[in-house]
C-alpha cells in the first residue's frame, strides 16, 4: 500500500495564502497526501481582517495558529517575527512529523520555514524562488530561502535559471508558474452587480488599488501614500470614476498607509479591507486598471489583460510581460500613466494580446504530479552537493 504523504503548509498572510490556495486544496482533496496548515502574522490580527477563518472556510485542517505579529510599526516587527515563528513551527514539526514543509515566496514564514526544514532533516519545498525584487528586505530574504529549500518551484523560466546560477541542482527545480492564476482560471464569473452590492458601491468605470509600504522607505509611506491618492482622486474626478482601495499588508508603514486613506475625503475612493476571493477576482476582472505597487500587477494583471501603474519602487526588477507602466511619486506623472491605462486604446490594445511569462493557470497540478512522483525519505532531497 502506497504511504501517504504528509504536507504541512505553512501561510502568513492573506497574498500569499491566495497563492498557496490552489495547491493545498489539491492535496487536501486526494487521498494520498495528508495536508494540515500552519497559520500566523496577519491571518490571526484583527486589524487585518481574521482571515484564518477564510483558511477554516476552505476546508483546511489547522494544525498550529502561532501569533507572530507584533502591535508595532517599528523596523522590529519583522525579525522578532520571524524568532516567534522559528520557536513554535519548530513545535509544531516536532509533534506533527511531516514529510514536506511548503511555504510561499519572500516574507517571514519562508526565512522561518527553511531555517527549521534543515535543522530538523524536513524536505521542505518553496514556491516562488529566484524570483528578484528591488529595494525590498523580502529580495534577500527570498534568495536564502531559496539556498535553504529542497524543491523549487518557479514562477517563471528565468527564475529556474537563477536558482541554477546560485548552485541549486536542476533536479530539484520546476517551473510551474504562480498558482494565483490557477485561483483566476477556476473561479465561476460573477455579474458585476454582485461585486457592486458587496463593496457598496455601483460600480461601472473604476480602477483598484492595492499599495503596500517598500521596507527600505517606509519612513516616506504616508506622504507617498497621499500624492498617490490625490492623483487617483484628480483622475476619477475629471473622468467620472471610482478607486476601489485594498488595505496594506501588515508590513511596517502600512498603519501610515491606512492613515492617509482614513485622512483622505473623497466620494471616489473606496477602501476596503479584505474581500472573498470570489469578489476580488471578479472586481479584478471588470476593472480598468490596477494602480499601486502589488506582486499581483506583476504576476497575475497578465492573465486578466489589465493595465498596471505601478507607483514606486517595489517590483522594479522583476519580469514585466508588458502590462506594468513604472512611475514616481509625482502627481502629474501617476495621472498621466493612469490616463494611458485606462484611455489609451491602443495600450489597451497591446495589453489585451500579452503573454504571460508567469504561466497559464495549471502550477497547482505540476506540483502535485513533481512531489507524487519523487520518495521524500531519500535522503538525497536534504543533502545538496553542489556548490557555485
């Protein structure tokens, strides 16, 4: 009889649950894997919505709930959280004794995750790996989860030759692209009147925001947090439109984020906290662009063929599929870039007929077929060999 694996997932917050979604709903519905999460950070603060009950919601077995956010907005925050999250997830695989560790891209649960998948001889396979970002503490952070993993899953092809270039072998890699697009491909379409009465708001012409603080100037988050908006605020204004706005992620300058949103008056700027993923897939499907500086406008906007201004400095650095316009936080420069996105039918155009290097919508099953068909007790998935 085949033995069933056993995955221990590990998320932290709401972006990079969505990520992770689509593949631990896989092995949670076969029967031969046994899957439990291990949730922390945001997912269990109020300020950020609770969204552990979303994890409960989708079916999942949790195995630990380990409180590693703390109530500062201090450089602090993020490395005390990441002693937190090493202590208790060392816990929780001492009693659980999984077969695999699973964890997403570049924030504290990655760093965490593979610091205690080698202590402790856990094969621990990373999704996301490879994959640059400028200016941002998640850069580093990113590559040496990468060294410290043992199977790789890459979100595009030259982030699998990255891994390649810093000495990891090519057995241990799979471009898969990002599951979010597999969230986007199987989510049913909802009318927009659906979306509207759930936010609020009629909705026709309108853009969505998603800003997060940049570690490395999150000092300056309020300020530039206002002269985004008041230019978001100027173009809906000129142009009869409405701004749906996404709350920060729990990083340090995102209570100076949601300030500024709570300071700033204007009948066209909507702010909401966290949505199902059933609305914010289907609010990101009728909108005309999306404004602020989220992974998703790198990652996912392409398969929605959905122009992005991106403001600032975060994702610069990282593969553009030609949707993404880069801009300073100069007022008439982000309204100019917004008025290109959402006004310019020939970018427009352009946009709706890209490729996306990010993959087509499947990564949940090639990473199920990769893990099905390797032995995680082979001690060769822990020893790596190879050096640059």
């Amino acid at each position: 009889m085949k033995k069933i694996k056993r995955i221990l997932a590990v998320t932290g917050i709401r972006s990079e649950y969505d990520i992770l979604y689509p593949v631990i709903k896989r092995f949670n519905d076969s029967e031969e894997y046994e899957l439990k999460v291990v949730v922390s950070g945001a997912h269990l603060s109020d300020w950020h919505g609770s969204t552990v009950d979303r994890v409960e919601h989708d079916g999942f077995v949790i195995a630990d709930r380990i409180d590693t956010l703390f109530t500062t907005n201090r450089s602090t925050q993020r490395s005390k959280a990441v002693a937190q999250l090493i202590s208790g997830l060392t816990q929780t695989v001492e009693r659980e004794k999984p077969d695999m560790l699973l964890v997403v891209g570049d924030r504290e649960e990655s760093i965490a995750t593979t610091i205690v998948g080698n202590y402790m001889d856990v094969v621990v396979a990373h999704i996301g790996g490879g994959d640059p970002v400028w200016g941002n503490a998640d850069d580093p952070i990113r590559m040496a989860a990468s060294k410290l993993a043992h199977i790789h899953f890459t979100t595009a092809q030259p982030y699998a030759k990255n891994l390649v270039s810093i000495g990891e072998d090519d057995w241990r890699i799979s471009f898969c692209g990002t599951p979010g697009l597999d969230n986007i491909a199987n989510e049913p379409i909802l009318d927009i009147s659906e979306v509207s009465s759930f936010v609020g708001s009629e909705l026709a012409d309108y853009i969505v925001v998603l800003k997060h603080p940049l570690s490395s100037e999150h000092e300056s988050a309020y300020e530039q947090m206002k002269a985004t908006l008041k230019a978001i605020d100027r173009v809906c204004k000129d142009r009869d439109m409405k701004a749906i706005c996404i709350t920060p992620n729990s990083d340090p300058g995102s209570y100076e984020i949601i300030q500024a949103y709570n300071e700033f008056e204007s009948d066209r700027i909507l702010l909401q906290q966290t949505l199902p993923r059933s609305i914010f897939i289907n609010l990101l499907r009728n909108a005309k662009a999306l404004v602020g500086n989220s992974s998703m406008g790198i990652l996912e906007a392409p398969m929605y063929r959905l122009p992005v201004v991106n403001v600032g400095h975060r994702q610069r650095g990282r593969l553009n599929a030609g949707n993404v316009k880069f801009v300073s936080y100069v007022e008439d420069e982000i309204v100019a870039a917004i008025e290109e996105a959402v006004f310019d039918s020939g970018y427009r155009d352009y946009v709706a007929n890209i490729d996306n290097p990010y993959g087509s919508g499947n990564a949940a099953e090639i990473i199920e077929e990769f893990i099905q068909a390797i032995d995680l007790s082979d001690s060769k998935w822990l020893v790596k060999e190879k050096l640059v």
